[in-house]
C-alpha cells in the first residue's frame, strides 16, 4: 500500500477494531468521523490518528508514557484534557488499544449526570 491510500481504507481498519465492540456505532460529526456509544462520542478519526476521551488522570499519563500518544488537537484546535490522539502507522494496530477504548466507552457510559 502507498502513502497515498484512500482515508477510507483506513476508516475501514478502525471500522473493524471499534464497530464490533458492543453498543459502538459509527456517525459523521462536525465533519468528522466519530465513535459512540448511546449519543455519546467516545472516540474519533482525526489526521494520522484517532481521538480518544478518557479520564483527565490516565490521559496525561498515557501522554507521559507512550510516544505514540499526543494531546488531540483537531483541525489544529486544542481540546480539553480528556483527549488525546493515538497515532498509528497501520491503523490496524489499534486492536493493540482495545483497553483504551473499552476505558473510553466506560467512562463516557458513566459521565456527566444527565
């Protein structure tokens, strides 16, 4: 594969790690392509990686601890603390994250009191 495969190749990748997790579903927000669960998001496609809400206390040291995660900041735009962005080269290699997205839904389950 070439450097110049289609986004939706990659899509398709992350597609397959995060749509068989149970209650994920795929939609377009803000233009981007977005994780969720229930109507919450929990995890996005942005640039070479994948966005991701956990919280504050693990995504400060996952940025810390692995020098493949970064603060997200999509479009250029910083957002809050609960993101980071997980870049991979093969995006079939979020299967190694299944944890972290599984963190992830678990935590936006559990968020804000509605």
């Amino acid at each position: 594969m070439s450097a110049d495969t289609p986004s939706t190749d990659r899509k398709a990748q992350i597609d397959a790690v995060l749509l068989k997790l149970p209650g994920v579903s795929a939609k377009k927000i803000g233009g981007m392509d977005a994780y969720v669960v229930g109507d919450r998001m929990f995890a996005c496609i942005s640039g070479k990686g994948v966005g991701l809400r956990l919280p504050v206390a693990v995504a400060t040291e996952l940025q810390f601890a692995r020098e493949n995660v970064v603060p997200f900041q999509p479009g250029g735009m910083a957002s809050t603390r609960e993101w980071i962005q997980i870049d991979r080269a093969d995006a079939a290699d979020y299967e190694k994250d299944l944890e972290l997205f599984q963190a992830s839904i678990d935590f936006v389950k559990g968020g804000r009191p509605r």
